[in-house]
C-alpha cells in the first residue's frame, strides 16, 4: 500500500514534535508499505529522516506530489486550516484521488481555554483563546466530514472531540498511538532505585509539573527528577524553592533511543496532568517498568487502570499524590505487581505491531471502499 502522510510537522526540525507520526511513518515501512510525508509550508524543500521521504511546501508542491506518488490513501494527523491556503478545497481535490483518514491527537480539536493548557494568571490570553479555539473548532468541524474515516488516540479524545464537533462521523475509530516495545522493555528495578521517581513532562500548566512539586515538599523519603522544558520553567523552580520540594529538573535533551536508559536508573514515573490524551511517555515509562501515578483525567484512566497496572489519584491533589507515592514506597507486593503489569499492558495492547493491526484494518477499509465507489 502507498500511503501519503501529512502533518503540520515533522522530525527533521524538532525530534520531539510528532515523533508519534514519524513512528507510525516506520512502521508503516518496516510492514512493506511505501511511504512519503508532506509537510505544509511556504518554503519549499525535500529531505530524508530515517529513511523516510519528506516534501515541504505549498498547494503546487503537494498538488504535484500528489500526482506523482499516486497514494492509495492519505493520512492526515492534526488536521487544520493552515494545511493550506484553502483546506476545504485541499480536501475535494484529494478525496476525488484516494480516501483521507484524519487522526485526531489532541490540541487540534481543544479549545486550550477550557483544558487547563493556559495557568489562571493569563486572563487576556485565555480570552484570545477562545475566539481563536472557536474558530478552529468551527474550521475543523468543516474539515472532519472529508475523511472516509477518523482515528482518535482515546475515548476521552473522540467524545470531547464530537462535543466541540456536535458531529459524529460514521466511520470512527479508537487506536492510541504506539510504543515501542522492542526499544521500552521490562527490567527489574532494585531498591536504591526504586526511591527515585521521574516525571517526563514539559513545563507547562497542563502537565500538572506544580502539583508533583507541591507534594514533594519536605518529603525526604524519596526525590523527583522532572525532564523537560517549556514556558513555565522559571515559575516551576521558584516554586520548588519556595516548597522546599525534594525534586530536581533535568532541562537536557535526551534522545528517544537513550530514555530505556534513563528510565532504568528510577523506580516510578509520576503523571499530575490536568489534560491529557493519552501519555506516551507515561506508557513508555509504563513499557519499562516503572508503576505509574497519575492523574484520573482525560484519556488516562483508559491505560492506567487504579490498583491493578497503576495508581489514579483525584486530579489538584498534591496529598493524594504523596500518599501515593508513599504507597509504592512502603508496599513491596504492591510494586511488584504493578511494575509487571503495567509492562505487560503496554507490551499487549500498545506495541507496534499491534497498533499497525488495527490501523492497517482501517486504512485498507477506506482503500476499499473509495475503489468500489470509482
């Protein structure tokens, strides 16, 4: 199968910014599918990122490529107005070459406003917000009905998403992204390490970061190291001064490859969202061993499951995440069993070759049934 990717970004600028596309670009190939990647933008150039083919440019480039790679389908993740000068129009003439399948992940379909992206202090820009999240909302809600088909990464995902939509499409799927499993394998941790959790997250105010540093204030028994960066930074170590937070921030890139690594040095994996899809990091941590804390919102519930692969604690609630925490510490039964189910979850239900399973099914669907239309 020939299968045309599109997304707003992809790996060569920012290895972090859907690495969740390029995965898929991966495994799509590693199954003998031909892939290309097209990349909306006004300048126009072509690269290879591990082996997959990547365009940039406007409608003429896209038009063009088109043309030449002749898809069998076109798979859209994160579908906005800023595809092009025209989406709608975008959207016809490709339809009437092969199905579009739309992947919906997030911030795409969310008015940010109303999700806990923005912190409370920032009035004037959550009002921004909102007349800019409506009308997106509104564009995409225009955009949605174009696919032969919709993928969203969760349950949560797909019915906040309809609710902004007030559509449903008849052709909708639940698949999270995928994992790894061959990369994020299962290793025993030992009791030194076992003390040390680890929050994968960038500083924003929807990840919750000072929520985790509240409840690690003059908890001595263990520390949190938190990986990432982001706007809120400066808020979040001033905060931890001020808490006398036993954590620490980690603000070095590391590379996807190199995390097992990093994972193998902690024992838990801590996840205070106040929004959340899905979590990929938390499933990758989850892959490796480490049980998870985290917040029961959005999509998470629907991969950590409380006492049985994980821990789910009331979302703004620095003392249940501390008991929480406590809990893994004291309880060695309780570890165990999580720290082993949790990575067989991951290995189970969302490992590469079965996230390509259900969306090779839908993809060959759409290709089926755009063929029996022409």
């Amino acid at each position: 199968m020939r299968i045309l990717i599109i997304s707003p970004s992809y790996s060569e600028e920012r290895r972090s910014a859907y690495a969740f596309v390029h995965a898929r670009s991966k495994i799509y190939q590693k199954f003998g599918n031909k892939v290309e990647v097209f990349v909306p933008s006004k300048s126009i150039y072509s690269y290879n990122f591990e082996g997959i083919p990547v365009c940039k440019g406007a409608n003429k480039t896209y038009k063009t490529l088109l043309r030449e790679f002749d898809p069998d389908v076109v798979a859209i993740h994160s579908p906005r107005y800023t595809m092009s000068k025209n989406p709608l129009k975008m959207l016809d003439e490709t339809r009437t070459e092969a199905p579009i399948i739309m992947w919906i992940h997030g911030v795409e379909a969310l008015i940010n406003a109303f999700h806990n992206y923005l912190p409370p202090w920032k009035i004037r820009q959550k009002l921004k917000n909102i007349v800019g999240g409506t009308v997106k909302i509104t564009i995409l809600r225009f955009l949605i009905p174009k696919a032969s088909a919709v993928v969203y990464v969760s349950k949560w995902m797909r019915n906040t998403a309809e609710h902004y939509f007030l559509y449903k499409h008849p052709y909708s799927f639940i698949i999270p992204n995928p994992i790894d499993t061959a990369l994020f394998t299962y290793t025993k941790k030992d009791v030194q390490s076992r003390k040390r959790g680890i929050s994968v997250r960038g500083l924003e105010w929807k990840y919750g970061v000072d929520i985790a540093i509240k409840a690690y204030s003059n908890f001595w028994k263990s520390s949190l190291t938190i990986l990432g960066t982001g706007p809120l930074e400066i808020y979040m170590r001033n905060l931890s001064k001020k808490c006398r937070s036993n954590v620490s921030f980690l603000n070095t890139h590391v590379e996807h490859n190199k995390m097992p690594e990093l994972y193998a040095k902690y024992g838990y994996f801590v996840a205070p969202s106040r929004t959340e899809a899905q979590g990929v990091a938390m499933c990758e941590a989850m892959a490796c061993g480490l049980p998870v804390v985290a917040t029961n919102v959005g999509g998470i519930p629907e991969f950590v499951k409380n006492g049985i692969n994980g821990i789910l604690v009331p979302p703004e609630n620095p003392k249940a995440l501390r008991n929480a925490v406590n809990q893994l510490l004291t309880d060695e039964e309780l570890y165990n069993m999580l720290s082993e189910d949790g990575a067989k979850y991951v290995k189970e239900n969302l490992s590469h070759e079965e996230i390509y399973k259900k969306e090779y099914a839908v993809l060959k669907m759409c290709q089926e049934m755009f063929n029996a239309r022409h």
